[in-house]
C-alpha cells in the first residue's frame, strides 16, 4: 500500500493549509473530518440564532467544505446526517409537513441530525457559531422561512413548486442551480458576530478545529494495526467516494459487500482481511481528492495523476504550454527559431532540475471505475524525480517539429516548435468521431510512452501517416490549412519520435550513449534518403500548380490529389504527376522557373535504381514535403519583408529630398 503512504506523507506536507481558502489552489485541501459538498442554499444568522437573510448560492460558489462522519461521507442509501451542513430532509423541521415519510417508527432524519449537533454543542469544543445553528434549527420552521424569503415557491396546493411554470415572469435563481427535486437542496449556514470575524463558517479554521477535537473525543474504538502505515489508529471500514469529481459514487476501498465475494469464502469480515486507520484514510483520499482537482487529468472518468515534493512539469501539456505558459501577448518576444526554442526548452528543464531534494521522487497514478461502485488503480509507479524529467524532455526533445496552436484572446493562429497536445495526436490518427473508449485507450498508451521514456507504438504512426495521405484529397481551400496544420504537423511529429527512438536504440547497441535528433523542420538539402527526396518533388508539384492560382484557391492540386497513389507507387505516379505540370510550369517559368530546375536538382540527387522503383514509401516523405513546403513559406515571408523595406527605405529617401529642399 505504498501509493496510501505516499498520499498520506503528501497530506502531512501540505497539513499547514488544510481548510484554508486563502491560497491559489482551485480545490482547498480538506481537514481531517471534512469533506467538499456542492451547496445551493446559503442561510444567514445572527449570534442568537435568529435568521438575517436567506439566498441561493451561485454555481461558481457552491463548493463548501463541511464536517462529516465517516458514515455520512460514505453514505449511499439510509438516513445518515452530516454534523452540520446537510440537504433540507435533515436541516429542516418542518420538511415532514411537505413530505410525508413512508415509515413512522424509527427517527426522522431531522431527529438525527439535531441530535448529533446537539452532542457537538454540548460538548467541551461547542463553538458560537455552531450553538447559533442549533438554536435556529430548533426553535424555526426553515422552509416556510424560505417560502417567506422567496427563495423556494409553491403551487396553489402548497406543494413545493420543482418547476417554474409562470413565463411571463423572470425564473428565480433557486431553479438554475438545482433541476428537480428542489427539496433536496443543500443547505449551509452564515453566522454574522459583527465582531469583524468571517461569517463564512466553512471557512472559520475555528469552527474546524472544534468539531475534529470533538470528533476525536466521542469516536471510543479500540486502536488496531493500521496496515498502511503500521501504527495503532482507530480502524474504519467506511471511506470516501467522491473522489474524481462531486457526486462520483466509486470508490477505492470498500469492505461493505456482505452479500458479494469481496472477502467472503477466506475471511468472515473486512476487518479480518484489512485494517486502515481513520486517520490514515481521511488523509489518504482528502490528498487524492486535492491533488486530482489541481493537477490531475479527467478523461471521461479516466484520471491521469502525476504528483511529487518538488515542483514538476506536466505530463499532457504541449511544448508551448510548457515553455511559455504564461501566453506572452507580442510575437517579438516569442522564440522563433529552432534554436531558440531548443534553448528555451532547456532552461525550462533546468528549472525543473534546480534546488530539488536528493531524495525527491515523483508518483505516477491512473485511475477509473469499471463499475458505479468500484474505482480501481489501474497503474501506479514511483520513480526518481530526475529520471522523470529526462523522461520529459526526452519527449519534447524526440518529437520536435514546427505546430501551430490558436490564440484565443488575438483570434490568430502562431507557431511553435515542439509537441503538439497528446488529444490533437490522437484526433489526427482516428479524428473526432473516436468513441470515449477509445480515446481512453490511446491516451493512456501515450501517457505510458511519456512517463517510461519509450517509443510510440507503430500503429498509432501508421494510423497517423495513412489518415494525413488519404485525406489530401480533401485538402482545398481553407480545408488545406486545417490539414496542414491539424494533420500533417502532428503526423511529422510523430515520424521524428519513431526516428529519434530508432537512432537511440541503435546507437545503445553500438555503446553510443547519445540523444540525437535525426530529422528538424530546416530542410535538408544534402538528404539522399529515397522518401525524403521524393516528399521534396511532391512539395515542389504542389508549390508549381498552387502559384498559378488566381481567384480559385478551392482548387485541389494534382499532388494532393494523388497523395495516396504517390505514397504507394511513387514512380509511376510522378510520370503521371509531371505530365500534368506541364502548363502549370509554362505559366510559372516566365518568371524564371526556379521551381523547374529544383525538380532537376532534386531528381539528380536520387540512385537511379531507388528513382525507378515502385516500393512503397515510408513516414520520411511526409518529412520532406513538409520541409519543402516550409522553405517554400519562409522564402514568400522574406520576400515581403524585402519588398516592405525597399518601401520605406523609398519613402524615407523622398522624404530626405523634400527636406533638402525645403
């Protein structure tokens, strides 16, 4: 169980903003005995008790952190009361004049909860706030106050209203934040003091602390051997649930099936099996729950989880992500070069490396629920915090070419050298009608590839390579940009990892321990490699046919349009293709054809028994035509920035004139 100790180590780490809100986390770490709760009601009171004000809660605040026991965090069926914040059927005392109760004999929910907050303000550690709860609860009917409030409505029978049917009135709050059932809201509760104090009680550390020393004072259970930690606590067989996310109902341990074979035909009880600590188990999930709400990954219910004692970069961010996060606003300032981006890689690794502990480690998890009830660990490794970045940056490093990502806040799409997101990977191997399942899948075998510094598998390339060729075809107009952009820069990305593990690996069977990159987005010209070659002559067709465009830019190329024949028989598909360049170039060659004699130079650079083959090609001429093509831009960029400067260089030599003169 070294995944609970590690959990529980991260909880005595951080134990020092346990309950606390006044920190940049998006989730607050629970304190022992409390838990996160969605609230849609919020009551006010006074020091006596007496009610303020009542409202509806907003959806962005509704996360509340209550006090619970451990019958009511893992409460599924049956009337379990949490101490102080709870839904109206326990909060209520008039809730049974609404809702009549099927059995009469046993307690009322309401009976209780009143009960158990009776024991707690009665008690040593009672607390103002708590005991104004209690009074109020008592001595007042809530949902009639609430009714008087205009906060929850009824019909013309006195029922309460679940739907709002008056449309020419504007719908109240109450039924945006709770669809149904409006009599199982959640309740919880203000105390102003006017004394300058917060009235927010589940963020008053105070009120905390009163009710886990309470806790610990009235749970009177023999002490056993925790097997996690393997110290004497007071043992529980209840656990958390809610784990991934609010109202998620699997959980991690769970020895509550009698009926079933979790224990049963070797042992009579769960407790004979294994034994965890109270303590132990609020720690261990209240830490999980923590780290998966600030840094963990949900993939439709799939939880990618990395956590360590040091600062770590994050496994599914793209290199921009990872090296520019905070978006800077002017392209001046972004690196635009390949060494640029190599460097500032570097020092972000670095960064990741300096003032780290000797002993630091990092935690690896993944989780998910084959069943409602059942959350399973489907992967979990620790590892030396070293090992894991070099781990990451080998994957920023092996798969290094030129993407692109959209800026939201300017509406334009910019370039970067790296990696793209592991989900654009995926959507240019399969695209986006993948099932949920399958992405799952995949994305769980890419995380693997990450954190184990290992290859990708060849058929998530191959899906990639022959999704980028058949889909040429419809590669017009804006439609080309998308494939370019989504499909093919993604695909280059992954034929460098291939080639760079490739390299690696035979570069280990030689006792060459080096970490080269084979291929860049600089094209190559002194590159022989058959493919590579004939990507460069496919490049330079579309370039040929694309130039003589005018108006019609919806027109598909010939190179685009046999892509797929071209990539399974090259030779007898470039006949095909030059044949039909032939007007194309005598359109482009009365303005000096260069693009005529880089056909040549490029076919004089083929074996002339690898030009006249058939033999399929491989990944490396999506490469080289990528190459190509890039070149191709960066010429047409700095032609206009020659153009543009002989422009105001002209102006300003008018303007010099026109002063002499003056």
């Amino acid at each position: 169980m070294s995944w609970i100790e590690e959990l529980v180590k991260t909880y005595d780490d951080n134990e020092k903003i346990a309950g606390s809100f006044d920190i940049d986390d998006k989730y607050v770490l629970p304190p022992i005995g409390h838990m996160m709760q969605n609230a849609q009601i919020e009551i006010t009171l006074d020091g006596q008790g007496n009610l303020r004000r009542a409202g509806v809660v907003p959806k962005e605040e509704k996360e509340t952190l209550i006090p619970c026991t451990p019958a009511s965090a893992s409460r599924t069926l049956g009337a379990v009361p949490h101490p102080l914040y709870d839904n109206l059927q326990y909060v209520a005392r008039d809730y049974e004049l609404f809702v009549k109760r099927n059995v009469s004999n046993d307690k009322s929910p309401y009976m209780m909860y009143k009960e158990l907050l009776k024991s707690w303000v009665t008690s040593s550690f009672s607390n103002i706030k708590v005991r104004a709860v209690y009074t109020y609860i008592s001595q007042h009917n809530m949902i009639h106050d609430l009714i008087d409030k205009k906060i929850i409505y009824t019909n013309d029978d006195g029922t309460i209203m679940d739907k709002w049917i008056k449309k020419n009135i504007v719908k109240p709050p109450i039924f945006d934040v709770i669809p149904g059932n409006i009599l199982k809201s959640f309740v919880r509760f203000r105390v102003d003091l006017c004394n300058g104090t917060n009235p927010d009680m589940w963020k008053d550390r105070e009120v905390q602390q009163s009710y886990i020393h309470f806790f610990q004072e009235h749970l009177e259970v023999k002490k056993t051997i925790c097997y996690a930690t393997g110290k004497m606590l007071t043992p529980t067989d209840k656990h958390y649930k809610a784990i991934r996310y609010a109202g998620d109902g699997a959980k991690l341990i769970s020895s509550n099936d009698t009926s079933g074979f979790t224990f049963r035909g070797r042992f009579d009880s769960g407790n004979q099996c294994v034994t965890i600590g109270y303590e132990t188990s609020q720690k261990a999930m209240n830490a999980l729950k923590w780290l998966i709400r600030n840094q963990g990954k949900n993939y439709y219910g799939r939880i990618f989880l990395v956590w360590g004692t040091e600062k770590i970069p994050d496994v599914f961010s793209d290199t921009e992500y990872l090296t520019w996060p905070e978006r800077k606003k002017y392209d001046s300032i972004r690196p635009k070069t390949m060494k640029e981006w190599a460097n500032i890689l570097t020092r972000t690794i670095e960064g990741y490396r300096h003032n780290k502990s000797k002993k630091s480690k990092v935690n690896i998890m993944i989780m998910d629920a084959a069943t409602p009830g059942r959350l399973s660990i489907c992967y979990y490794q620790e590892m030396d915090h070293e090992q894991f970045i070099d781990r990451i940056e080998r994957w920023h490093v092996a798969g290094q070419w030129r993407q692109h990502s959209f800026d939201n806040e300017r509406q334009q799409s910019l370039s970067y050298l790296g990696v793209p997101l592991p989900k654009h990977i995926i959507k240019a191997c399969y695209g986006d009608s993948i099932s949920e399942n399958k992405e799952k899948m995949e994305l769980e075998r890419i995380f693997y590839c990450i954190v184990q510094g290992k290859a990708l598998s060849r058929d998530i390339i191959t899906s990639a390579i022959n999704r980028v060729i058949k889909r040429a075809i419809k590669a017009v107009g804006k439609e080309w940009y998308q494939w370019y952009q989504q499909l093919l820069e993604p695909t280059c990305s992954l034929i460098c990892n291939q080639l760079y593990y490739e390299k690696l690996r035979k570069n280990v069977m030689k006792n060459k321990f080096r970490n080269e990159e084979v291929y860049t987005v600089a094209l190559d010209v002194n590159n022989t490699n058959r493919s590579y070659l004939y990507g460069r002559l496919l490049a330079v067709a579309d370039k040929i046919e694309r130039s003589t465009f005018l108006t019609n830019t919806d027109r598909l190329t010939n190179a685009m349009k046999y892509m797929n024949a071209f990539a399974e028989r090259p030779f007898k598909t470039w006949q095909m293709i030059q044949l039909k360049l032939i007007p194309y170039q005598a359109k482009i060659n009365k303005y000096g054809g260069k693009e005529t004699h880089l056909i040549h130079e490029i076919g004089s650079m083929f074996n002339l028994n690898e030009f006249s083959s058939n033999d399929p090609l491989d990944g490396k001429f999506l490469l080289g035509y990528y190459c190509q093509s890039y070149e191709f831009e960066k010429q047409i960029e700095e032609a206009k920035r020659l153009k543009i400067a002989k422009e105001v260089e002209k102006i300003q030599i008018n303007k010099s004139k026109e002063d002499n003169l003056l």
